[in-house]
C-alpha cells in the first residue's frame, strides 16, 4: 500500500513549485504586454483581464482557506493548491503559445 504524503511535504511541493513556475509565468505575461501594441488585441486584453481576475479568485479561496480551517500544515498545504494550480496551469498554456 503507498505511503501517502505527508502535509508538510506538500507544502513543500506547492512553494517549490510557485517559485519555479511564477517568475516564468511573469516573464511570459510581460513579454505579451510589451509586445501587444496599442491598441491590444482581443485576445491580449482577454489575457490582461484574466491576469487580475485569477489572482483575486485564486487568493480569495486561500484566504477562505485559511480563515475555516484549524492551523496546522494540512491548512496551509489546502491553502496553497489554489494559487500552485493556477501557475501550473498558465506556466503551461503560456509555454504552449510560446512555440
């Protein structure tokens, strides 16, 4: 039977991973906005749109999170999935575009 793993470890995973994938992320997001020209496109302003928006939803369920939930690193760990699926997920749509 597998060992599951433990909550410290996965918030381990989860800061690792945020701060890998983040600054490649950002990067990725402030090339499109230097090279969007003026006006954006649709797609660009799509794109800029749901930059703010994620981060208000994403941070939004962390907080709720947090402020439900008894302390402890199982807290933390549920705390920080919203905000490592989010930079998963874009890290890996934005690469997509990227090629």
């Amino acid at each position: 039977m597998p060992r599951s793993v433990s909550a410290s470890a996965r918030v381990v995973r989860s800061v690792v991973e945020i701060a890998a994938l983040a600054p490649l992320v950002i990067a990725r997001r402030t090339a499109r906005m230097v090279t969007a020209g003026l006006p954006p496109r649709a797609a660009d302003l799509r794109e800029f749109h749901r930059m703010g928006a994620e981060k208000v939803d994403g941070f939004s369920r962390s907080v709720t999170v947090l402020l439900t939930s008894p302390p402890g690193p199982a807290t933390v760990a549920r705390a920080l999935e919203p905000v490592r699926t989010r930079v998963r997920s874009n890290a890996r749509r934005l690469a997509s575009r990227a090629r």
